[in-house]
C-alpha cells in the first residue's frame, strides 16, 4: 500500500475520531416520595430525552419528556395519580429517541442516524444508534432532596494520596486519554450511593468510584476503586 494511501486513510480515521461525540451523563434521583430526575449531559441543547421510571413492587410504569438546555435536563416530579410513590425500589432509564426524530441542529452534531456517538451509554439499534442510561433509586426514609449534598461530602472527604477526593479524580481525569463521565446518586434506604464513572483509553468499560453516604453524612467507599482513594 502506498503512502499516499495510508496518509489518506489515516486522515480519515482522524477525521472520524474528532467528530464523534463520546457521551456523558451525570444524574441524581431527589424528592423523595415525588421524585425528580436531573442530570448534567454534553448532549447539544434541544435533544429531547424520554425519562422513565419503574417500581417492581408497586408495578409502576411512568414516562416524562425532558429537553437538553444549556447541558442540563430535568424530569419530574413523579406521582401516583398526584400522590407521593409507595415506598420501595425504583428502577429509571433516560434515553433518545431516534436521531431523525430529534431537531436538525442536533443531527447536525450527532449525526442523522447517530452515527458521532460514541461511549458506553451508546445503544445499536436497526439503522442507528441511540443513547440509553439506566439507574435505580429507592423512596422512603427520613431523608429528603439531598443527592447533590451527598456528592459534595464524597467530594469533600480526604483523598490517600492529599488533598480531597475530588481533587484526586480531577488530577486523574486531566489525563489525555481518559473521558469523566460525571457524577451521579440514588437514595439508598436513608442515605444515598454516589458513584463517579470515568472511561480511561483502552479499557473496555468505565470505571467506576462507589461510596455510600449515610443521613449523618458519613462517607464510605464500597468498591475497590473508591477505597484506593479514600482515607
């Protein structure tokens, strides 16, 4: 093969990798017995998502529209028939419709069938590709809309190696090849599980950081990767 040949097909490759759009969602379940979903997303604005949510126990089934805007997207609240959620575990999924549903400017940067996403979250469909993300939360307990406090004491708590545990995920993720997938918290019992994916180049999957984060605010890691960074 010639070298013209492999500087063109090389271009190309390049081409392909700067347009692709590796996706990212942050997310936190709050508001107890009416919950609300919101999220941070490198989406562009105006891609609509649809927002689901489940009880086993309750055989609930719920769906709400959410618009991008501004890299932020909410849902919710949710009820029964105006009324809080049963106590129990919830299973919610985000998703995107088709990319030729979704508005021009957006196909304009994901493509018309999807084709620039790229990521974990990707799902392959007949004809293209969509995002999907799925996650669980639980409602009842006596703590209320405190997700986001719940990942600022992760944030905040002390890191191995100095600093704070943020601190130490941000020195990780300015790595050139490593993607942050945000944060993210769902109520567990009175407390809450706070989780931090990042996808580090070469890796077949993220990597996830789980602690758990009691109503008296105390922090523990529960996997190993959140336990390699905490004090």
């Amino acid at each position: 093969m010639s070298a013209r040949i492999l500087f063109a097909l090389s271009a190309m490759l390049f081409c392909a990798s700067a347009l692709a759009l590796d996706v990212f969602m942050s997310v936190a379940v709050d508001g107890d017995g009416r919950p609300v979903v919101s999220g941070k997303t490198n989406l562009p604005d105006s891609t609509a998502l649809m927002v689901s949510i489940s009880g086993e126990q309750s055989r609930l089934k719920q769906q709400s529209k959410a618009i991008v805007r501004r890299g932020n997207f909410q849902a919710g609240p949710f009820t029964n028939r105006g009324q809080p959620l049963a106590d129990g575990e919830y299973t919610f999924s985000i998703s995107t419709p088709v990319a030729s549903l979704l508005p021009k400017e957006v196909q304009a940067v994901i493509g018309s069938q999807g084709e620039r996403l790229s990521g974990p979250l990707v799902a392959h469909i007949p004809g293209g590709k969509l995002i999907k993300y799925t996650g669980q939360f639980t409602v009842g307990g006596s703590q209320g809309s405190m997700g986001p406090h719940a990942i600022n004491a992760v944030k905040a708590s002390s890191c191995k190696t100095g600093g704070t545990v943020e601190q130490c995920l941000d020195r990780k993720t300015a790595a050139p090849d490593v993607h942050d997938y945000g944060w993210s918290a769902r109520r567990d019992g009175g407390g809450y599980v706070v989780e931090k994916r990042v996808h580090v180049g070469g890796l077949s999957a993220p990597t996830t950081y789980r602690w758990s984060v009691s109503d008296r605010w105390a922090v523990r890691p529960l996997n190993g990767h959140a336990i390699s960074l905490s004090r």
